[in-house]
C-alpha cells in the first residue's frame, strides 16, 4: 500500500481541485438565488451579487456549526478503499471531472447542478477505482435520489401555493402599494435563498475537502466534525464564485423559461428557500438550481400556466437528467486515466 504525506503534491492538487469546484458552484449557482429579485428589478445586478456572496458565506458557516448532516452523507457517499494514494489520485479525477462538467453548462448558460455532478464524478470514480459498484454507499445514494424528488416536488407545490395564498391576500390592495411591500420582501427572501444556497451545498464541498484531508492522514476525524479553518476557507471561495456569477444563467432562469412579476418572485424565492431548509437538515443532498426552477415553474403556473417556456424547460430538464450519467462517465474515465498516468 501506498501512503501519502500530509500535504503532499498529490493533496495540494485534490484541494486546489475542491476549491475550483467550490468557486464554480459560486460561479453558476448564485445566478440562480438573485436571477428572481434581478429580474423583477427590485434589485441591480452588482448590490444583489455582493448581497448573494455575504449570505452565501454566512450560509456554509452557520449552517455547518448548527447541522451538518449533509456533511457527513456526502462523505460516506462513496468508498475509494484503503490505499490512500490511490484514494486521493481517484478523488482528483473526479474533482476535475466536475469541474469540466460545470464549466461547459456554465459557458452554454444553462442551469445545472454541481450537486448532482459532485455525487455522480464522486460515484464514477469510486466504480473505477473499485472495479465495480462495491464502492458505492446504497443507502446514502439514496439520500441523495429521495431529495432530488423531495425538492422538486417541495419547490413546485409550495410555489404554487404560497403564490395563490398571495393573491388571495391581497386582491383587495392597490397594486403599486403591494409592489412595495413585495419589493421589499423579494430582496429578503432573495437573501435567504443565497444562505441556503451556502448552508446546503458548502457543507457538500467541506465533506470533500475533509476527505481530502483524511486520505492525506492530515485529518483523522472519522465523525466529519468541521474544522473552522476548512469552513471559512469554503465559505470565502463560495463568496468569490458568487461575485463572478455570469448573466446568461441569470437570462435563462429569470426571463428565458418564465417570467415572474414581484410578488412570484418573492414566492419563489420563499418557496425554494423552504425547500433547502427541510432538505438540509434531514441530511439530503439536493439541487440548489432544481429547488429554485421548479419553485419559479409553480409560482409562474398560479397565475398562468401559459407563462412557462416548454422548449426552455425541456432543455433545463434534458440536463438535470443528463448530469448523473454524463458526470459520472467522464469521473470512471479520467480515473482510469489518472490511475494509469500518477
């Protein structure tokens, strides 16, 4: 068996693969937490990404302190087997299959899931590395699916839901006067989406920088209690993608698949953050993007059901669908290439 020092070439490489992986997730997720209060022009583009990465930050770091659940299912996710060299060429592999995966759905601008590629580039390399499927945790995979559904039902229905409540609400209420209570209330509820944004999907890359740490013997901490340093660390990198987050997934969220008027949007926004909530402290691993767009599809079908893009919609979907298979082939083969290479 080979044994890796801590600090090694091998794990600055896997950590610097990680943050990469947390700054893309910024990158591309935080459109989707502002694409809502942008689009509605409560808020200017430049406010409400600096808002989306000081609550994104506030995210990862209070939520790890308080529950990290989520932590600890992705890092028993997969099994990559004793020969920590071996482990940590693997986890590279997979880091960097991420990464390329992001980076392409970023460029097109269409919403995709970092989450779900984590646990596909995850599980395509533990399956390389294994020879088979042994390496893959059935239970905590699981995890995974139930919140894939749980979420997407959860955004659409409340969505919808809480959007009808509104206009029952207010019917009665002068429109310009309820613009401004939802003017208002859009830029919060904008702002909670982004720390649930952080609380859920930091807590993901803090179980890989940890494991990161483990293979390298830096870390022995067989319950993934959090270090401070990797929480701040993640927290700050996740703040940075965010200040970078590119309007083309902003235009196809917020304009191109429907268009929301304030109070669908604070709906939405309130939906998605609800969903991630429940999510995150039942320990499931889920899509920040999915919570956010089926919250949008409910909250844009109360009022109309004719305001949905189908063409968009299908084009998002034929993504998500794609992420688990098409992530998960490109870890199985840059494994085997980076096993044979290193």
């Amino acid at each position: 068996m080979t044994e890796i020092t801590s600090f090694s070439p091998l794990t600055l490489t896997s950590i610097a693969l990680t943050l990469a992986v947390v700054f893309v997730n910024g990158l591309t997720d935080a459109p989707n937490a502002i694409s809502t209060v942008t689009v509605t022009r409560c808020m200017k583009l430049k406010p409400a990404l600096i808002m989306s990465a000081i609550f994104n930050f506030l995210g990862v770091a209070v939520m790890s302190a308080v529950n990290n659940s989520v932590t600890v299912t992705v890092a028993n996710i997969v099994d990559f087997g004793s020969d920590t060299y071996s482990a940590s060429v693997a986890l590279s592999a997979a880091l960097f299959s991420i990464v390329l995966w992001a980076v392409l759905a970023w460029y097109f601008g269409i919403p995709t899931s970092e989450s779900h590629a984590l646990i596909a580039g995850l599980s395509g390399s533990a399956i390389a590395i294994n020879g088979g499927f042994s390496g893959i945790n059935g239970g905590e995979w699981l995890k995974a699916v139930k919140g894939l559904f749980t979420s997407c039902l959860l955004g659409l229905v409340a969505g919808f839901v809480i959007c009808k409540l509104i206009i029952t609400l207010f019917r009665n209420i002068k429109r310009k006067n309820a613009e401004s209570i939802f003017r208002l209330g859009q830029i919060f509820a904008a702002a909670g989406m982004s720390f649930m944004h952080g609380a859920q999907d930091g807590q993901k890359f803090i179980a890989v920088l940890m494991l990161c740490m483990s293979f390298s013997g830096a870390n022995q901490n067989d319950n993934f209690q959090s270090d401070w340093r990797i929480i701040f660390l993640c927290s700050v990198v996740m703040a940075l993608g965010t200040m970078c987050g590119g309007k083309k997934i902003i235009k196809s969220v917020g304009m191109d698949m429907v268009r929301l008027e304030k109070y669908q949007g604070f709906s939405a926004d309130l939906s998605a953050s609800l969903s991630l909530l429940l999510s995150t402290t039942s320990g499931f691993p889920v899509s920040t993007t999915h919570a956010k767009t089926t919250a949008m599809m409910g909250a844009g079908s109360a009022k109309n059901i004719k305001s949905l893009n189908p063409s968009v919609i299908r084009e998002i979907g034929l993504t998500w669908i794609l992420t688990f298979p098409g992530c998960g082939i490109i870890g199985f083969v840059i494994t085997k290439i980076f096993l044979k290479i290193f």
